[in-house]
C-alpha cells in the first residue's frame, strides 16, 4: 500500500480554480473576513476622497470670503485671519487626514487576518480560548504560515514600515535611512516627516488590497472550499 503524497501548501492560482470568486454585492465565493475588509476598503477611499474635496473647497470658499472683505489700512493680514478663522493649516490638516486613512488601512488589513485565521479555526471545529477576545495579529501571522502563507510579503511589509513610521513618530524622520526612503526631496521638510500626498496613499492601499487578494483564495479553500490543510493552533 503506498503512502499518500505528503500535503502541499496551494498556490493562489490553484486556490483560485478550486471556485474562490468575491461576488459584486458581497455574496460570492470568499469568507466572510474578505466580504468585511472589502467594505472597509471601499469606505476608506470614499472618505479620503470625499473629505479631501470637500475640505479643500471649504479652505477655497473661506480665503476667498477673507479676500473680498473689505479691510482697513490696520487690518490683518489676510493669512493670520484665515489662521485665526480655521485654526489649522490646510496642509497640516491634508497630512493628518491621509496619515489617519493608511494608519486606518493597515490596521484593517491586520483586522482581516486574525478574521480569516478565526474562520480557518472553525472549520477545524477548534474555538480561541485564550483570555483576548482575539488573536493578536502575530499569532495569526504565525498561523498561517502553517498553511503556506506569507501574509506580510515585502511589498506589504514597506507599507507596515510606514504605519510604524507615522504611528510612533508622527511621521518624524530621524534617520538619513528614513529621510531617503519616505521623504520628499523636492520639498524643505523632507527632512521632517514622512512625505505623503493622496496618490501616493491610494498606491498604498492598493499594495494592501493586492495582499489580500493573493491571501484570501487560499484562506477561502481551507474553510468553504474543504480543502484538507495542516491543523493550526488556537
């Protein structure tokens, strides 16, 4: 009697064939941690988009009232009342919103993960019974590897560098290594923070969502899919 070939990790495209296919209203072939995060994705861009175009038409509007107002020989500058009036600096205003969304993305992709391995848990009839209401991202990543994945690849993994960045330095770069790898050298503060603009953040989720994508069909065909997989841990 021949022994059975020993179990092999799938490949994306392999998972993929086996029938993972998200559906257009949040219904398709993937689990339920998928159907989640693709919701907060969307939200995410939506709020940046819509808040930066608002905002800034609201700043416009504002400088705008300030310059035809009539005003005296001693009257302030226009940009102190305009400081005076919104109390913040568009640009200050425009760095913290697009450093709130990445932070916001990357966590939501940490919150994917523990949700997916969650899932692959019970499928393999096993409950977490540890005192956390869930897993710490870690314990998911380590996880997984069980079933071949990498769920911080490189790409992912420079935008998590960033999070870090932004999260526990404000985006302050300390570090000639940091000022060459985040800072814009166009600009006079690439030397302090961490330089971001709205293109350059939708790039980044995008790197995330491309993550995702490449975790999920394989996270999918060990819960829906029935497809036989090592046990991992709860």
């Amino acid at each position: 009697m021949t022994n059975p070939a020993p179990w092999q990790p799938l490949t994306v495209a392999e998972a993929t064939s086996l029938g993972w296919a998200p559906g257009a209203s949040y219904m398709g072939n993937a689990t339920r941690a998928y159907d989640e995060w693709r919701m907060i994705n969307r939200d995410q861009r939506a709020y940046l988009g819509l808040t930066l175009k608002w905002m800034n038409e609201r700043f416009e509007a504002v400088w705008q009232e300030i310059q035809e107002s009539p005003a005296g020989e001693d009257s302030p500058e226009a940009i102190d009342v305009f400081d005076k009036l919104v109390g913040i600096e568009p640009l200050d205003w425009e760095w913290m919103l697009l450093a709130g969304v990445l932070r916001d993305a990357v966590t939501a992709y940490e919150v994917y993960v523990v949700k997916a391995y969650l899932e692959v848990l019970e499928h393999q009839e096993k409950d977490y019974k540890h005192d956390e209401a869930a897993p710490p991202f870690g314990v998911a990543w380590k996880q997984s590897k069980i079933l071949g994945l990498d769920v911080r690849p490189q790409p992912v993994n420079e935008v998590f560098q960033l999070r870090n960045v932004l999260t526990h330095q404000r985006g302050q770069l300390r570090t000639e290594k940091d000022r060459a790898k985040y800072g814009d050298t166009s600009s006079p503060w690439s030397s302090i923070e961490a330089h971001l603009d709205e293109a350059k953040v939708l790039s980044l989720l995008d790197v995330l969502e491309t993550g995702v994508n490449d975790l999920d069909p394989i996270y999918w065909a060990h819960t829906w899919g029935r497809q036989p997989a090592p046990a991992i841990k709860a």
